[in-house]
C-alpha cells in the first residue's frame, strides 16, 4: 500500500480520496460559524463575545478585541484557560478554534515570563474538529518525573490540564514539541492513561486514539554508563534548527545575561565536554571568591551543623504525636476557595459560617479593593474535607453567599459568610480557630496548613526567619551567579520593605516553605497550637523555567481582627460585633481589641519558645 501520511495519499486511486477529503474540508471552513466568550484576567466581571467565521487560531481570534491590544501583553506569555471550571484546562496560544465549543468561556491571563517557546510552529492550516485529536496532560508527571521540569513555565501547574491537539496521524512527540510550553528534551518519553496507568503510548505513537483522554508524562530512568541516546528530529523541529548554529554561549555572554554555566550549556545544546569543562573552570574562582566571602575561616561548617540542627528541632517538635494531633483537629477548619472569576485559593473558619482568607483572591480579578456586605453573585464555593483525592463524597462544599469585608492595601483580606443548609444533617461546617489567635512570634517554628495549587490539604512546618536574618537567608536562596538578573524582580516586588529598616519589617512574619499558588489564605500555626498569621504571599522569580520564591510571609492575624472589629464599631453593626465579643471570650488578647478587659493590653510574643531558633539558611 503506498505511504499515507496526514492525508497525503501517492497513488492515483488514494489521490482521489485526497481530493475528496480537501473538497469536504473546503466546504466545512466555508460554513464555519460559532461563538464564544473571553474574559480577561484583569477584570472577569465583564465577558466579549467573539463571533468567530473563520479557521483561525484562538489568539488569532481574541485579538480580535480591542481590549487584547490595550493589554499589550507578550503573545509567548500569555496563558488561555478553557472553561470557567476550578483552573482545569489551558490551551496553547495556537490552538485550533475549530476545537473549541459553541458558546466556550476563555479566560486569558499572562505571566511575567515565557509560558510558551515563541519559534513554535503554528498550524499551517487550520482544520475542522473531526480532523484532530485533543487530549490532556496532567500537571502532575508520572513515572520518573519527580525532579524532572517538564514545563518551561511552572506557571502552568496552577491547572490541572494542557489540552495538546494534534493532526490525525501525527506523533504524540510531535504535537508536544508544537505546543511549545514543555519543555524540549523529554527524551524517550510515554503517557501513561489516568484510567489505566499500566496502559502507555510510546511518543512515537500516532495521536489518532487519544481524543479527549488523560495522561501523566512518564520519563524513561537513565542507563548508567550507557551512550547518549540520539532522538530522531521531527520535521517540526528539524526545520525550525536549520536556522540555529551550534555555537554554545561564551563565559561573557552567560555572565552578561546573567546565566549560569548549566543555562549557556542547554542554550547552546553542545555535547562538547571539553568546552563544558572549560566553562566550569573558568568561573571556579569566582565560585571560590563567593564562598571565601560568605563564608569565612570553618564558618561554612558552623552553618550547616546549625541548620541541621535547626531542621532536627523542628522535625523533633512537630513529630510529637500530640501536636501533631491537634494540628489536625485544627486543619479541619481550613478550606479550598474556588470558584469563577477570583484567583484559587485558601481560607478556615473563624467562627460559625465565617470564613478569613486574602482579599487578592478577589482584587486580581476585577473586585473591588474595599467592599462592605455586598451579596455575591459569583459562584464562589469553600470546599471542606478535601484531603483524600479518591474520597470525593466526602467533601463538604459551602457556597459563599456574601463578602462581609475586603480590604486590600495595607492589609489584604476577605472575611466571607458561607450559606447554611438547613435541609443536611451530615453537612456541618467544622468549628472555627478564632479563639486561638496569638501574636506573632519572633522566632521559632511554624506550620502551614492549606491547598497549595488547588490540591488536597498539605502542611508544612517551617521556622520563622528573624527580621535580622532575613537579608541573609534571601542571598542564601539565590544561585550566586544569577542575583544581578533577578534583583529587580524582587525590588518591584518591594522586597526592601521586610528587610531591617523597611516599611514592612516589623508587621510581617516570614519563613521559608513549599506551600506557593493557590494556599494564599492559609492559617500559619505556632508551636503551641495556636494561630498567628494568615499566609499572603512571597516573593518569587523564575530560574531554568522553574518559579522559585525566596522567602514568604504572614500578616499578623491580630492586626487583621483589630481592624475589622474597628470597621465594624465604625459602621454599627452590633449583630455581629457582638457575636465577634463573645467568640472572642477567653482570649487575653481578642478581649483586649475588644475592650472587654479593662487593664489588659495585647501582649508581646513570648521570649522563650518551645525551641530556639534564630536562623533559617
């Protein structure tokens, strides 16, 4: 049978089916009619409708508002989300519209940085939806993957999905390399089926019968000793590198864009060695002058005996079975906050059907930033019990009926009421934290409990970084070649201000951990049980592809409750004051912002912690 390949049939009876099969796509473009709706990230409470009757690609048709043009955001940085679900798909900029429902919402954001590599190939033609096979990668990888970057933007983990499409008859290899927001050397790679996972697709296989099924990327482990495998290009890329040298980087020019020597190496793409080797040596002194500075005489010993000592206290302290177990029972009251048009998020319960959480899960998306008992006619839902994937019955889902406050300045938070169901005896919200607000320690551990990017509750117990050791414990997060790159993301983000005579330096704790997007609104416990901060944010920048943050922070969650009680003495609402005043009961400090104790004033964390810590490197 002669060679059939994306439709291209050679011999004169298959030829006539060619022609058939373009006949029947020129008439189907001819028709093409459909509509969809976009919002923009900056402000989803307004839709546009799109009337789209041509092939076009979906950026190709957003542009066509003029709104996307007054953005003027970079085409590679732009991330389209499909659905106004709870952040689960995203498509490439150059997905067929064609593949694209009837009366679709699309929500367009963008990242500071590349989400997708701006030499992709975008379709040449853009074909009716029977010609192609959409199917979805899971954020999360599969075998093999644990320490492998699979995406150039950790961006997009934020959602659980990359739709990925391709030509019936195209390999899967090549419809992720024209994606363009994975990265490029996956190797050997499969797709193990989210139904089946003992069920892979080779990335030679055609995506004929992948059509709206899931997957994880698996990555082949490593031979050791073995020879570099060589991966056939595909015709996609091939024809995109005959424009390239091979010339790998020079020191200069990696130190001049603030690369490091791993960066001018996979730019260049040299398999070189010996020019790898020199490169290495080159920047060993420059290696060794830092370490001479940083760390003088048999200092740099010191600090690693310390900071393992720091970790084994924190692991010592938090492995005890009894707090341990009351971190549990507490974490009970946290939830995941979803919903469309606000950010994902986090937030528990302060008493009742009042739930806390931060005001940006709102404010980035187009509220306002002071609202006051306003109803919400978004569909925004607190989702209790999320801790077992496989136990989705057992989830508890509030919908938020109304904002009671929201400010976001000096202060960023939301305090939301959450609508009862009188009608369900098993769906109870759990019991609130408020009473066991504290001030916010000096020092000493920490632990975060939340939904970091929408998944199941983790924690994380961490230490808190002194003001004093602040400064130090950024530098110690950044790769020393590469500060001067960066620096400037971190001043935009006012990273000054947490620093020794900032602005922020004494109203913010801060400390180091895992929990990044989608855990903002999370309680942060002290070593007692008790809860001291509301997790708002950190301050990140992106390395090789990768989002990294140097350090994170609270606000403090005494400051938050004297300013709402404050807004709420202001405004005359005695129906809920009074029922703040008698949650707050018992608690020193909640009574002493109250007034209920006469001669009590708040008091100052204590001096001596369950353990001492003043360093976190």
């Amino acid at each position: 049978m002669a060679e059939e390949r994306y439709g291209e049939f050679k011999t004169n009876c298959h030829e006539k089916v060619r022609v058939k099969k373009e006949e029947d796509d020129s008439s189907l473009q001819a028709g093409h009619s459909h509509m969809f709706k976009v919002k923009f990230d900056n402000n989803r409470q307004t839709e546009y409708t799109i009337s789209c009757n041509q092939p076009r690609t979906v950026l190709e048709a957003v542009k066509s508002k003029r709104k996307y043009s007054e953005l003027k955001w970079a085409d590679e940085n732009i991330i389209i989300q499909l659905g106004e679900g709870d952040k689960e798909f995203i498509v490439a900029t150059h997905f067929p519209c064609s593949c694209i429902k009837d009366g679709e919402t699309l929500i367009i954001s963008a990242e500071k940085l590349g989400v997708e590599n701006p030499g992709g190939q975008k379709p040449e033609i853009i074909h009716p939806r029977n010609r192609y096979s959409v199917f979805n990668i899971d954020r999360e990888g599969g075998q093999n993957t644990k320490k492998k970057v699979l995406f150039r933007n950790s961006a997009v983990k934020q959602y659980k999905y990359l739709c990925v499409y391709g030509e019936n008859g195209m390999t899967v290899e090549e419809a992720l390399k024209r994606d363009g927001r994975f990265i490029d050397d996956l190797g050997d790679f499969t797709l193990s089926h989210n139904d089946n996972p003992i069920v892979h697709t080779d990335h030679t296989d055609t995506v004929d019968i992948l059509d709206q099924k899931k997957f994880k990327l698996c990555i082949p482990l490593k031979k050791r000793g073995g020879k570099k495998t060589s991966h056939k290009r595909s015709p996609l890329a091939t024809k995109k590198s005959q424009c390239k040298t091979d010339r790998v980087p020079s020191l200069g020019e990696a130190q001049q864009s603030g690369d490091s020597v791993i960066t001018a190496v996979e730019k260049g793409g040299s398999d070189n060695t010996a020019e790898i080797y020199k490169l290495l040596r080159e920047q060993c002194p420059a290696l060794k002058k830092w370490m001479e500075s940083r760390f003088p005489g048999d200092s740099f010993q010191e600090q690693m005996k310390l900071s393992k000592e720091n970790f084994g206290k924190i692991q010592a302290s938090f492995s005890e079975v009894h707090r341990v177990r009351k971190l549990l029972e507490l974490g009970e009251s946290v939830c995941k906050v979803i919903g469309s048009g606000i950010c994902q998020g986090t937030g528990f319960v302060l008493f009742d059907n009042v739930v806390l959480t931060n005001a940006h899960l709102f404010t980035l998306c187009g509220f306002p930033s002071d609202m006051w008992m306003e109803q919400l006619n978004d569909t925004v839902t607190a989702v209790f019990n999320c801790e077992d994937p496989g136990d989705h019955e057992n989830w508890k889902s509030f919908k938020v009926v109304k904002i009671l406050y929201l400010t976001h300045g000096e202060l960023d938070y939301a305090i939301l009421e959450l609508d009862l169901d009188p009608t369900s005896q098993n769906k109870k919200i759990p019991p609130g934290i408020l009473n066991r607000f504290a001030p916010m320690p000096q020092n000493g551990e920490a632990c975060l409990i939340g939904h970091p990017n929408g998944e199941v509750k983790k924690m994380d117990p961490t230490c808190i970084i002194g003001k004093q050791n602040r400064e130090q414990n950024v530098k110690d997060q950044l790769h020393p070649f590469i500060t001067h790159k960066i620096i400037n993301t971190l001043k935009e983000q006012d990273i000054e201000g947490i620093l020794i005579g900032g602005n922020k330096a004494d109203k913010l704790t801060t400390y180091n951990t895992f929990m990044l997007h989608g855990s903002s609104g999370s309680p942060v416990f002290d070593g007692y049980g008790k809860v001291f901060g509301l997790h708002t944010g950190g301050f990140v920048y992106e390395y090789l592809y990768a989002k990294k943050s140097v350090t994170e922070y609270a606000q403090p969650l005494l400051t938050i409750f004297n300013n709402f009680v404050s807004k709420l003495k202001e405004r005359g609402h005695e129906d809920l004051l009074k029922r703040v005043k008698e949650e707050a009961n018992g608690n020193v400090h909640l009574e002493t912002i109250c007034g209920l104790g006469e001669d009590r004033s708040v008091e100052p964390a204590d001096n001596v912690e369950p353990m001492q810590i003043d360093v976190l490197s």
